[in-house]
C-alpha cells in the first residue's frame, strides 16, 4: 500500500538542492496534517506545502495574523459597539493574544502554531479573515443590542411541580 508520504517522496522534483522533509504535526483537533518543506542551500527550510486542500503557502503568515487581527481590533473601537459587549471583549482578548505572540516570536511560525493551539499559521490568517465578516455581519445588524443579560441567578425560577433527576432513576425503570 502506497501511502500519501511515499507518494509524495515519489514525486518531489528530483533537483539535488532540494530535499522533502514531511512534518507531522498535531492540531487542535487531534487530526493529523502533512506539511512539506524544501530545504534550500543557504536559505534553509522553507514550506511548500500546508496539506490542507485549497490553502496556499503564505511566507508572511506570522506578519499577516498581525495585520488582520489588528484591523478587527481597529474596526471595533472605530464602531459604536460597547466594550461591555461580551463578543467584542472575546474577540478582542483572542486578537491582542494572537498579535503579542506573533511579536513574540515573528521568526518562528511554528511556535507561533504552538501557542494559539488554533492550526496552522495560514489557518490563523483565515480566521482573522473569516471574523472580520462575522464583525461587518455583527455591526450592521447590531447584534448586541438583542443579547439579554442575565444579571442574577435569584431570576432564575424553578418550576415546583417539575421533577429532576441525575438520570439512574431513569436506568432503574428499564
């Protein structure tokens, strides 16, 4: 059985200076993701490949998850969202932790991979991409003026006549 590393060893460019080094590198979602990488005589490894159908390589990923996560933390205090809204607190604390450990490490895309926890470093820019609708969406409907907060518990009422269970009863009766 020929698997995707022996097809892709098979079929790399049979140039001397380059040399395939596959990367197996363990996401979020305990999936497993092949990534490419040619070494180049005196540049060093470089990636080719994210293994992710329809994701390029981007060589500035570290310096574009700066770029787009600061432009979504821009549009919001450019916008009339409260600080008090809790999408814009989440959004915020997830852009400024991305940019502090993109500045942290801006020569390091791997360890930046490490720290967010969130995919590969092309994957992050697409994030940041992807919320940026999300926060026009966000915006123009203005959303969070239809969240109700939920100040106390003691608002919370309980039915008297509804029964609870931990769900053995449940089990004893079958």
């Amino acid at each position: 059985a020929v698997t995707i590393a022996h097809h892709l060893l098979l079929c790399r460019p049979k140039i001397p200076m380059y040399r395939l080094i596959l990367s197996r590198a363990a996401t979020s979602t305990s999936r497993t993701s092949f990534r490419a990488f040619s070494e180049v005589a005196g540049v060093g490894s470089l990636k080719t490949s994210t293994g992710l159908v329809g994701l390029d390589v981007d060589q500035n990923a570290v310096a574009n998850i700066i770029k787009h996560n600061q432009a979504l933390l821009d549009k919001m205090s450019a916008s009339d969202m409260p600080e008090t809204a809790v999408y814009r607190q989440n959004v915020s604390a997830i852009a400024k932790y991305r940019i502090d450990v993109c500045n942290q490490f801006p020569d390091d895309p791997e360890k930046v991979e490490e720290m967010c926890n969130m995919g590969q470093v092309e994957e992050l820019v697409e994030q940041a991409k992807d919320e940026m609708v999300v926060l026009d969406m966000y915006l123009e409907k203005r959303y969070w003026e239809m969240v109700t907060p939920v100040s106390d518990v003691d608002e919370f009422e309980v039915d008297p006549e509804m029964e609870f269970t931990d769900g053995e009863d449940e089990a004893k009766k079958e």
